[in-house]
C-alpha cells in the first residue's frame, strides 16, 4: 500500500479512513459498522433549524435502500435485484447500441468534440431513462443527479438543501408517471414513499458514476496505442478487460461511507459509536486530484478477460486486469451492498469502446484535453475534447 496505514483517523475529515482492502472487505461485511451514513451526516453537519426546514429532503433520502442495513436492506433489495438481473442486462445489448450510435452522431456534429455532455451523459442518461421508464432528457437527469450530490457531500449548505429539495420534487413527480416504480408497493403513503425513494437511488446510481466511467475509458484509450489498436481490430474481450482497468485505475466513486455501530477496537484503533468511516475502494487510501490512488500507480497490463460479470465476462478480481492478487476488487463495493447495476456500468462502457473505436478509427485526445471537475466524492470529468480524425 505504499506506506499508506491500513486504518488512520483524518483530522481534516473528523472521520476513520480505511485503506488496506482486506479491511475493507472486513468493515463493509461486517454488523458492526452501519450503513446510515446520511443520518449521522444530518445530525453533525446540519444545524436543527435546517433539518426542520428540510425534513421532507431527509426523509426522503433516509428512504435509499442503501442506507439500511440486513435484514431491511435484503428484503428492500431483492426486488431491484431481480429487475436489473444478468438477462435482463443482456437483453438490453441492442438498445445500449443504438443509443451509442445516437450519442455518437451528437459528438460528430457537436464543436468541440465534447465526450462528457454527448457521449458520457448522453448514454448514461438515455439508458437510465429507458430503465426506469421516465421521459426527461439526460442533461435534466444529470442535473439532479449532480444537485444531489452536492447536498450529500457537503449537508451543511443551505444553498445544496434548497436545490436537492427541489430536485427532490422534480424527481418525484417525474417517478411518479414513469413505468418500473409502477410494478412495486404502491398500496399505502408508506409503500409510495418508499418505492419512489427506492427508484429514485436507483436513477442517481446509474447517472454521474455512470457518465464518469465512460469518459474515463475514452481518456485511457486514446492514451494507450498499444490496447487502442486491440480495440479497433475488434480482437475479442480486449475493451471488457480494458474496462475493467479504468474501473481499478479510475474508480467513478472514491470511496463508501459506514459508521461505527459500537465502540470497539480495529487494527489496532480505538472506534468509538457514531463515528464516520470512509472506506476507500482504491485499496491506497483517498484519490490523488486526477483519479489515481494516492501514492500508487495505475494498473498496467492484461486484455484477456477473466470469467466474473455475468454480462460482459469481464474479471472482476485485480489479478485479471493484470499484476493483482486475483480477488475480487472493490469498485463496486461488497458484500450485501454490492452495486446491483455493476453489469449495466460494464456493459456501457464496453459497447461505447467498441462502437467509437470503429466509427473513428483515427480519433485522439485534443490539448488541454480533459478538464475534472471538482466533486471530493466523484472521480469525474466535466469536459473531454477529442479530435475525431474525420
């Protein structure tokens, strides 16, 4: 881990950090840490007075399924589970193709070449929308998704609630015409409240992480003569393998929250109830400003997928992208909160490199070429201009 302790308390951040990633697979398994992140974040971070003022935004998000913890999540989750399964996923192959195509003809006619509003959004938006049955466009859908995460990264900003709540409204009114909430409890005010919460985090998770995987993987290629010219040959699991890269040297989400159930001891470290763990996903402890783990280096090497997503066959343990140990890595989480649209996200970012690969065969990154955007959550570009070659 280059020096980074496995479990070290961050003084800027009032909250434990954990680094090494068999204790990461340790705490996001285990009873003893909580998956409430969003509750103590309303106690420490907003005042009462704002928690009054916008209770209707806090309930709503303390409805996420991802913040309760077995056998509540299990029995909230199952459900989704079985509508975004492996067949499902795979049945959708045709339709991601065509809106790639679309998203593409967009970034031909688009000056600049802007991948992230024509490509990353576009596709990510598109394919949401169409998985949960809602009618708004994608720059609408990326606009609540992004409000949202301002409020979740910095609760005490009474500008963020005041737009979250209002996104809120937007995303409930529109969830409340759109067509896969219509298939779950509906019954009573408790069962609306909770499937339009549940559709809801459902319609975040696959935008910004979304987006943001795609314009990785178009940034790494380009960067790459070696893979790119084994994706425009087409050669047979070279862009799930190269996915599967940018996942391990660029994970979309830095990190996932937990919080000390009970005081208690951990390598070595005194945790006391309530406090706020960051757990990093990278295995090196918090991303450096370009995506990269702090003090490490990308992974280098490996196109031949190993057996491991359902849809793509992509490897899912780092050994398969080449110099790892082989087990499973954290990008998508683990244990009972695993992201349950991890073979979505794959299957988008593999299509997108296939199909931009052969409609320009000549492409390559323009200067000054990727422009991040600022979210401490998201590892994201704002903008990515290419030269199509064309």
């Amino acid at each position: 881990m280059n020096g980074t302790p496995p479990l070290a308390w961050d003084e800027g951040l009032e909250c434990w950090v954990v680094a090494d990633p068999r204790l990461a697979r340790q705490v996001l398994n285990h009873p003893g840490f909580t998956s409430g992140t969003f509750e103590r974040s309303f106690q420490l971070y907003m005042t009462d007075a704002a928690r009054e003022e916008y209770r209707e935004l806090t309930e709503f998000l303390r409805l996420w399924f991802v913040q309760t913890d077995s056998p509540e999540h299990t029995a909230l989750r199952r459900p989704v589970q079985r509508v975004m399964s492996a067949s499902y996923v795979r049945s959708l192959t045709p339709h991601v193709e065509e809106i790639t195509d679309a998203c593409l003809d967009a970034l031909a006619a688009a000056v600049p070449h802007d991948v992230v509003p024509a490509v990353a959004d576009g596709i990510s938006g598109t394919v949401m929308a169409h998985v949960v049955g809602v009618a708004e466009p994608p720059e609408v859908l990326h606009r609540w998704a992004r409000t949202l995460s301002l409020f979740i990264g910095a609760m005490y900003r009474r500008d963020y609630a005041r737009e979250a709540h209002h996104t809120m409204v937007e995303m409930t009114e529109a969830l409340s015409r759109a067509t896969a909430p219509k298939a779950f409890p509906q019954e009573t005010p408790e069962d609306r409240a909770r499937t339009t919460a549940t559709w809801a985090m459902n319609l975040f998770g696959g935008l910004e992480t979304t987006s943001s995987l795609l314009a990785s993987t178009v940034l790494d290629v380009l960067g790459e003569p070696t893979v790119w010219d084994a994706v425009r040959e087409q050669r047979p699991g070279a862009a799930e393998a190269f996915v599967e890269r940018v996942l391990q040297r660029r994970p979309p989400l830095r990190h996932l929250g937990r919080v000390v159930a009970h005081d208690q001891e951990l390598a070595g470290k005194r945790m006391k109830r309530g406090d706020l763990v960051l757990v990093s996903l990278t295995g090196e402890g918090l991303l450096a400003d370009d995506g990269t783990p702090a003090g490490g280096s990308p992974v280098t090497d490996g196109t031949t997928p190993a057996a491991g997503c359902p849809v793509t066959g992509a490897g899912v343990g780092a050994g398969a992208a080449g110099g790892g140990s082989g087990e499973q890595h954290l990008v998508f989480g683990f244990g009972p909160h695993y992201c349950v649209g991890a073979p979505l996200a794959r299957l988008e970012a593999a299509v997108l490199l296939r199909r931009f690969a052969a409609r320009f065969p000549d492409a390559r990154l323009a200067g000054e070429a990727a422009v991040w955007g600022p979210n401490l959550s998201y590892v994201g570009l704002d903008h990515l201009y290419v030269d199509l070659g064309v």
